[in-house]
C-alpha cells in the first residue's frame, strides 16, 4: 500500500517561545513529524545545559502527540571555538560531549533521540575530523540505545567546497552514513546584513537539493525552509539608525501588519502615516515581498536617458546599468573646419591613403590647407588613432606650432580606437589660408583628421543615466491622502567591486576576426579559436574558447611589469602544465602534479597543492571545468593568485629577467576563455558615482581614500607608490553585493515629476536601482507566507524525493500552511 504521506513529513523546532508556537503545537500537533526541543547548548569543555526552551512548558504537548518524535536539540549557537573544541577533542571536550547526550537521554526518556546543529566548522581542511565527530556522535547514540534516533543540521551545501558561509568542512556523501535523518539548513542566503532577498532563492535551493539528493539518501533529507523574512531599512546607513545591520527579522504575521498599515517607522505613531500596502509576487523565486513607505522606485533600465558607453545589462532578474569601458566624451563648441584625414592636399615618403584616414610609413609626412574666413581665437584638435604599443607617436604642426603626440602606458584606454588631442588652444588664427602637416614619429600611426573650432575639451566618460521621480500621494488607514511629514530620501542600490589592474587588453576570442596577425603571433604550437553557433540573425557575441598547444603570444615583445590572468580548462585529451607567461617565466596549473606552480625557464620558483580534474567531451562546450590562473609582476617579484576569487597563493623572487612576448602557453591539449593583461602597478577602481540632483546639487559616493598611491585625475586611476597588495592601501572593504548610498532631506512635493541623474565615474559600477521613500524611514520586506511554503514542500516530495520539509522555526510562520499540509497521524 502507497504511503501517502511520502516525502510529506515535516520538522519544525521549538526556538521562538512565543504563544504562535505553542498554538500551532496545540492545534496542529498532527501535522507534525519531528520537533526539534531547542533547549540544549553544548559549551567549549562538551557540557551541555538547557538554556533554551523550557521541558516543562513542553509536557503537555509531548504528551498530547506521541506520534511526534521529539528530538533533543543540541547547539553551540554558532560558536566556531566550540566546534573547533568538540572537533579536535580539545582537553577531551569531545569525549564529554559524547557522556553528556547520553546523559541528556536518560533524564528524557521520552526522547526520540538527538538533533545536533553544530555551526561555523571551518574549512574543508576540517573535513576528516568533522566526520569523525559525526560518526563517534551516531556510534555513541546507538549504543547507548538503537532504537533512538540522529538527526543531523547540515549547512546549505551546492558541491563539495560548495558553502556560502565558510562552512566547508561539511561533505553530505561523508556524513550520510551518520546519521538518521538530516535537516539542511537551507534559509540565511538572505540576512540581516545582506543586501535584500529572499532568505531562501530557488537558485540556492535548487542547487543545495541537485546535489544532496545524489550524494545521500534522499529518504533521510529534510528540505530546510524559513517561516520568517526580513525588512531591511534602506533611508540611512547602519551607523545612523544606531543599528548594526539593515535588517529586522519578521514573522509572517510582522510582515502583515506592515501591509495593512499596522506599523511604520515613527514607533507606530505620528508623524509617518500608517499605509496599507500592496505586496509584490516573485514568481520566479517564489516569496512575497514589498517597499514599505517607498513613494516611487525603478530599476537601473527604467532610465528615461542614457549615454553610451553606459548600456542595460541584466542578472539574475535585475535590470541595471553599467559601463565596462570609458569612451572619450568630446565637445568642440562651434566648428570651422570638420576636415577628415583622406582629405590630404599633398603628402610626401610613405603614405597610405583611404577615404578616412591617413597611415604614415618611413619618412611620412602629409600636408592639409584650410581657408579661415574670420580672424579670431580659436582651437584645433586633431583625431589619432595608435594601433598598437609599438605604433605611438606622430607630429603635427600648423602655424609654426608643433606637438608630438605619443603614448608609452600600457593601459592607456584609446589604444587602437580614435581620440582626440588639443593640437593649439586660444590660438590667434588671421583670415586667410593655413597649414597643418602631419609627420611619422613611429610608424604606423594612423591619423583621421582635425577640426578648428570655438571650444575644444574632452575628458574619458562612463556614461549617465537619468530617471524620473514620480511621487504620488497614498491613501492612509483611514482613507485619507496622505505623504511624507518632513519630505523625502533617495537611496541608490549600487553594486561596486573591487579594483583590478588597469587593463591593457581583454580577449574572449568572440570577435569576428580569429587571431588577427597584427595583434598576435604563435611561437610554437598550432592554436585555434572555437566559437558556438548561434540562430540566424543572431548578432551576440558567441561564446568561444582559445584551444591548442605551444606559445601564443601579443604580437610585442616589450613586456615586464604586467598582470596576466587566464581561465583554462583541461580537455579530456589534455594533461600537464596550462597557462600564461612572460619571457622566461611560467605561470601555470599543472595537472600532473595538481599544484599552480612559477618557472623561470626550468627553475621551479614556487608551488601551492591545489586540485582540478579534466572536463569530459560532452561537456567541453557548455559546462566546463575552468580554473583561473594569474601572475602580477613586478620587478624581481613575482605574485601568484589562483581561484575566481584572486587568493594570492605566493611570492617569488626572479633573478635574470628581462621580460618579453607574453600570452597563453600550454604543453599539451588546452582551452582558454579568458586572457586577460593589466598593469603590474596601477589600478582601476570599480566604486565611484555622482547623484544629480533636482536642484542641482551634485554629491560623490563611493570613493574610497587610499595610501601609499598616486591618482591619476583624468583617467581615475591610482597607482601604487610600494609593492604592496592593493587591498593593504585602504581601510574600507568592498562588499561585492549591493549597497545603498543616501541623499540627504529632499524638499519635493508629491503629484510633481522631478529628475535625477546618476553618473558613473568608473566603469564595472551597477546602478541597480532607485528608491524614492519617506525620509522618516522606508524599507525593503521579504518574507514566507503559505503559497511560498506549499511550493517547496511539493518540491521536496514530487522533484527530489525527499523525507520532507523542516521549517525554521515553529511560531513565525502563516499558520494558513498547516491547513495545507496533510495529517502526520
């Protein structure tokens, strides 16, 4: 006979005490498989005391529903020295701890055994003695008494070396055997201190279950869900509102009353008025959520006017704005003479001439008369274009007045594109005819032309955005209009990262041309560039992968202080050393020894053990094991990084080298997505922007003040004056999620349309979105109600096959779920 309540089981535990939960225990005590008595917590010597909830107030319901197996909740309140203690049997803490739940059994016979919610277990190193813990915990339970049973509270795990919060240590095929059941805890993707979501997405979700479900027994899993959300204050910093984090954890029947204007942010009473609100359907990661007191809001696309190179992105859902290069911004007032460089009058040594341009050869010299019809003051600027790091200078001259235009920094941004120089500025032209002549300072340079004018200026740009505000009056409990008793704040939710060096080149190998011969050269090997097909009329770049063997390098071979990055794979047919140099050195993953290791020429200067498997055939395309690899270079010392996260892995010093070509290298069979070349010294922040605002006042956000570097104001970027690791020149870190930046006091009137214009500084700075919110305080809630609890219970039975749900934690949730989930009895 088909056991109907399959994969419907359901766990909860007793933590929040409140009269909710001792409710939804009397009334729906039949809808309940296993609670969790959260009243245990084990110290750093193995001592268990009841500090939580109290036994006694249990009693009743333990003795209403023996159908419930009643679990004695152990834990070290995510204490990492407690762990660590137990773990390693610190002065024999492990063996008390193993006499004390004995001891806790005994006194609750009634007891259907243990649950034990360990946290905050370190990394992976940790591993073995982890599991150790965990099978002495089991073998001890069991031979006290086999008949009670173990669960087990395990960290939301998506692969091995998978956690999100540092908990490594926990490996669930390991830890399969030891236990009972086993309760993930699948909620706190989303947190106090986190920027807002939801406590538990279906991205994380589904990840955690893909993967637990095929390496444990699927029949022993409880899927772990939240019955609370959160509300996080976005009108003001932290540090202002006198908290330590934005969020305040909400039942489900907190965040109600925020929707029926049960609450605001003025303690309940005047002056903010309480407004029932409408809350938001996400049907994607399934969970309501809201804006409390926010007046209007929009997303980073919802711009009513954007410049390039600013343009709209999405992630995850989240429409937003961003620039990945600076282009130059040019204004010339009013033009004289628009005059392009194919247009030459007379030209002498060797010139190419096309419609647009000139490229001047040995000896090139090219001349362009012009008829000025007014005398006055006025500017010319001439249009450049240097094709590469060995193709960098020419001259022009008009008037008697000559410049030499050229470049030596690597990571000059207007490489191989057009710009613009002030040839003369105020210059006193008379009425009449004029010379400008153009000669070859390297050859190669190509020139497209110059313009006279009224004004010239120029300056490197990432864009700006501008967005209408829209406030509207709201209608109060009491059904009156109502808006903000003092005015308004705007908060922008960015996202900065952290700076990188100032690029020298990016290749993905999406472009068109494969490999073109005036940018790269191969020194050995035979090198090729794979790229997917895409539909018809299709026009995005196509994902593509550098593959072969040997040496390919930028066709330069004046390289030395440089920062290289690759993202490879090993093929199937694959094996050895993969990676990137620079002259003599070699900085490479080796698959043979798995290790990242530095050559200088045969010399193994350094090494770090680390592992990477090869990626099969099948998956060689669409889902491939890639692995990153860098060296920054300066001097005689060399850096080494590996992993998506940049850990420095070591330091080495170089003795005889001179430099070089620089590119991918591999001894056998490899692919490279990315190959990526910036300067060993100067940096490209990714952090500032400026807020426009109504009235016009500008105000800078984002810029972090650093030492031991010079800024560069034109390009904003910021050179170190030591070798020293970037991150050790500022105090302020760099959160990597989204942040909000505050305006001060905005005097607007609801019912009036006002614009706002945000201008990114740098490039890679997401602007997210806008919020327009009543300055007495203004939030953004997430929370769980019955339909989002229902869907993953589903889940959990018909998609993974699982023993069922645990929710964290009886008391907070919609108690409307328990008329939706069947009887356990």
């Amino acid at each position: 006979m088909r056991d109907y309540l399959e994969g419907k089981r359901c766990m909860v535990w007793s933590f929040m005490g409140n009269t909710r939960m001792y409710q939804a225990l009397r009334d729906y005590g039949d809808r309940l498989d296993t609670v969790g008595i959260f009243t245990f917590e084990v110290d750093a010597t193995g001592t268990i005391s009841e500090t939580g909830t109290s036994i006694s107030t249990m009693l009743t319901y333990i003795n209403k529903w023996p159908h419930i197996k009643w679990m004695l909740t152990v834990m070290n309140h995510g204490t990492a020295s407690i762990f660590t203690a137990l773990r390693n049997n610190t002065d024999g803490a492990k063996d008390m701890f193993l006499t004390e739940l004995v001891r806790i059994m005994e006194k609750y016979p009634w007891c259907a055994g243990v649950d034990i919610d360990l946290e905050r277990g370190g990394e992976i190193e940790n591993r073995d003695a982890a599991n150790a813990l965990f099978r002495d915990i089991y073998n001890a339970v069991k031979t006290y008494d086999s008949t009670k049973l173990v669960n087990i509270c395990l960290p939301g795990m998506t692969s091995v070396n998978g956690s999100v919060g540092g908990e490594n240590w926990c490996v669930y095929a390991d830890l399969d055997a030891y236990c009972d059941t086993a309760a993930i805890m699948s909620y706190g993707m989303a947190w106090a201190g986190s920027a807002p979501g939801p406590v538990s997405p279906r991205d994380w979700l589904e990840g955690i279950y893909d993967y637990a479900s095929s390496v444990m027994d699927p029949k022993k899993i409880f899927l772990g869900l939240p019955g609370y959300g959160w509300n996080w204050q976005i009108y003001d910093t932290p540090e202002n509102l006198g908290k330590t984090y934005r969020g305040t954890s909400n039942t489900y029947y907190a965040a109600k009353l925020w929707m029926t204007g049960g609450y605001n942010f003025t303690d309940d009473t005047a002056p903010q008025p309480l407004i029932p609100i409408l809350a938001y359907w996400d049907d994607y990661d399934k969970v309501p959520w809201a804006l409390p007191q926010v007046y209007d809001f929009m997303e980073g696309q919802d711009a009513v006017y954007k410049e390039y190179p600013l343009m709209g992105e999405v992630y995850n859902r989240r429409r937003y704005l961003t620039a990945y290069a600076k282009q130059q911004n040019t204004e010339f007032g009013d033009i004289l003479i628009d005059r392009g460089g194919g247009d030459v009058d007379s030209y002498s040594g060797i010139v190419s001439v096309s419609d647009y341009m000139i490229t001047l050869g040995d000896e090139g010299s090219a001349s362009y008369q012009f008829d000025i019809d007014e005398a006055g003051v006025y500017d010319v600027a001439v249009r450049v274009c240097f094709p590469f790091w060995d193709k960098n200078s020419v001259t022009v001259s008009v008037d008697g007045i000559s410049q030499t235009f050229a470049e030596d920094r690597l990571w000059w941004p207007y490489w191989r594109t057009t710009c613009w120089f002030p040839l003369v500025t105020g210059h006193s032209f008379s009425a009449g005819t004029h010379t400008l002549t153009v000669d070859v300072g390297v050859n190669g340079v190509q020139f497209y032309g110059f313009r006279v004018c009224t004004a010239f200026s120029e300056e490197p740009t990432a864009g700006v955005a501008q967005f209408t505000l829209s406030p509207r009056q709201f209608i109060d409990v009491d059904g009156n209009p109502c808006q903000p008793d003092k005015g308004f704040k705007l908060t922008c939710e960015m996202l900065r990262r952290k700076p990188d060096s100032a690029l020298i080149w990016y290749e993905d190998f999406r472009d068109d041309t494969i490999l073109p011969s005036s940018y790269w050269t191969t020194l050995s090997g035979e090198w090729d560039v794979w790229q997917e097909s895409l539909p018809y009329g299709d026009t995005s770049r196509p994902y593509s992968q550098l593959e072969g063997e040997g040496q390919l390098a930028w066709l330069y071979s004046g390289f030395d202080d440089i920062h290289l990055r690759a993202r490879l794979a090993f093929p199937s047919d694959g094996g050895g050393r993969a990676g990137i140099f620079c002259g003599s050195l070699f900085c490479c993953l080796n698959y043979d020894t798995q290790q990242v290791e530095l050559y200088n020429g045969s010399t193994l200067l350094g090494s770090y053990a680390t592992s990477f498997s090869k990626t099969s055939d099948a998956d060689l395309r669409t889902n491939p094991n890639m692995y990153t690899i860098e060296m920054r270079i300066r001097g005689n010392k060399v850096r080494v990084y590996s992993s998506n996260s940049y850990t420095l892995r070591f330091t080495a010093t170089v003795s005889g080298f001179s430099g070089g070509y620089a590119g991918f290298r591999s001894d056998g069979h490899a692919v490279c997505e990315l190959l990526r070349l910036g300067d060993a010294w100067t940096y490209e922040p990714y952090e500032r922007f400026d807020v426009t605002f109504p009235d016009g006042s500008v105000v800078e956000y984002g810029r972090i003040y650093r030492s031991n570097a010079v800024w560069d104001e034109e390009f904003q970027v910021f050179t170190l004056t030591s070798d020293v690791e970037e991150s050790s020149t500022r105090s302020e870190d760099i959160s990597l999620d989204y942040e909000f930046y505050h305006s001060d006091l905005l005097a607007l009137e609801c019912g009036n349309d006002y614009t706002v214009t945000v201008t990114p500084k740098d490039i890679n700075v997401w602007v997210s979105r806008l919020f327009l919110g009543d300055a007495d305080g203004f939030s953004i809630l997430y929370y769980q109600d019955v339909d989002s609890l229902v869907y993953w219970a589903n889940k959990a039975a018909y998609r993974w096959k699982l023993r069922g749900i645990a929710i964290w934690s009886l008391g907070q949730e919609d108690m409307r779920l328990w008329e939706a989930l069947p009887k356990q009895i």
